[in-house]
C-alpha cells in the first residue's frame, strides 16, 4: 500500500506543470477577457491589485523591520493603468499605519484615475511637486521605492519624459524598490540589463516574460482569476496559502 501510495505521489508530482510567464500579447487578452467576458470593471481590478500590491508590500517591509522611524515610502505612479494601481496601493498603505507620499508628475485625464486620485488627497496622502535629482535625499527621507510608473502597456523603446530622468535617479537610490508588475523601463517579454534593478517584483495576474529570470523577492497577486481563464492559458498557477490573495514565488 505504501509502494502504491508512494508511486501515486511521484506521478503526481511529474504532472505538476510549470508556472506560466506571460507575454505582452496574452496579458492583455486576458484583460480584455476579464473585462468583455466576465464583466469585471476596470476600477474593481485596479483595487484588487492595488491592494495586494500593499499586502506585498507589508509582508515583504513590515512596519518593524523599516530602518527609519517613520515609516515613510515614495510611491511613484505612471499616467496609465499601473499608476491607478499605485495610487490604490498608497491609499491602503495608509490604513495600514505606513506613510506614503506620491510622485505623480503626468496625470491622466481618465476620471477613473481622477476617482482615485481623489481618494488619496482626502486621506491626507502628500504629493510631490517634483522629485529630488539629490539621489541623498531621497534615500534620507524613505524607507522604500515603490515603482508604479510603466506598466505592462509601456512601450519601452519609446518612454516620453520625465520618466527617463526618474529612472536615472532610481537607478542610483540606495533604498530598496519595488516594482509593480513590471519594471519602469523594462521590456515585458525579457529582461533589461541596463533597467532599473528592483529588489521587489509585484506581478499582476500572473508573471510576466521578463519575470523569469527575476533573482528578488517575487510575489504574485492573481487569486481572483476565473478558473477557465486558468485552464485556457495553462497559467499553472501556485496554490495560495490559506485565505491569502498573495504568495512569494
């Protein structure tokens, strides 16, 4: 019974295929699926992911390990979708007893984005006027970097200012950074050798190509995705631990 049972196990183990690593194509035909198909709206997934961004955030950064004694962080955020999803981060870091500040220096017209900027001013959340080319001050004043700025949809090869002077100086922090989904400057289908260098990577419904060789912490914030767009990727995805919306890869 126990050669049985020990057979049965190595089988299964053998079947166990591997985590998927999207490209920009299937990211985005999975989006338009959640959205046309399954009736999600574009505000309730940017909150979902927003706030599992912070959850990450907390497990990876937890108030007591912060170095500085106020639990500052820079949440820098994009024109498109990916700074909605900062934004949305920032808001719940702030009820969850940290201290975020926002860079948000090209606004988006879209009054989803405008909703959620809303929100952040009436929780008090500052925002920056302009960022420090002073790299020091920066790296005195936070504890960490959170890189919301160009998401999947960016196209890397022609990134418009200020966000290439922003990852010049990201570049050259000390702090950790945190990037959401996919690094600022980063290609989605593979990895950047001159990109910024996050310490942190939030993928978003599952990883993204460039994520394969990603040597930090790796979180993946996808729970809510319907089982038959699971199967129909063969997204292969972790089994999350208890109730959590998270798992660290």
């Amino acid at each position: 019974m126990d050669k049985m049972n020990h057979s049965s196990a190595e089988a299964e183990a053998e079947t166990i295929e591997p985590l998927r690593y999207l490209s920009k194509g299937e990211a985005a035909a999975i989006e338009t699926e959640l959205l046309r198909d399954y009736r999600f709206g574009q505000q309730q997934l940017v909150e979902i992911w927003g706030q599992a961004c912070a959850l990450a955030i907390t497990k990876a950064y937890p108030l007591s390990s912060l170095a500085k004694k106020q639990p500052t962080v820079l949440v820098i955020c994009g024109p498109e979708q990916n700074g909605s999803i900062g934004l949305v981060c920032a808001r719940h870091l702030r009820m969850f007893e940290y201290e975020p500040t926002i860079y948000h220096p090209k606004r988006s017209p879209h009054s989803l984005h405008q909703d959620f900027t809303v929100q952040c001013e009436k929780m008090d959340i500052p925002f920056l006027s302009y960022l420090p080319t002073e790299v020091q001050l920066i790296n005195d004043a936070y504890n960490l970097v959170i890189d919301a700025m160009l998401g999947p949809e960016a196209d890397c090869a022609n990134i418009k200012e200020p966000y290439p002077g922003i990852l010049v100086t990201l570049k050259q922090v000390k702090i950790p950074i945190v990037s959401v989904d996919v690094p600022s400057g980063w290609d989605v289908e593979e990895p950047s050798q001159d990109g910024i260098n996050p310490d942190v990577l939030i993928s978003l419904t599952a990883p993204k190509k460039c994520a394969a060789g990603f040597s930090g912490k790796h979180f993946l914030a996808g729970r809510f995705l319907p089982y038959d767009i699971q199967k129909k990727y063969d997204l292969n995805l972790p089994d999350y631990p208890g109730t959590d919306c998270l798992i660290e890869l």
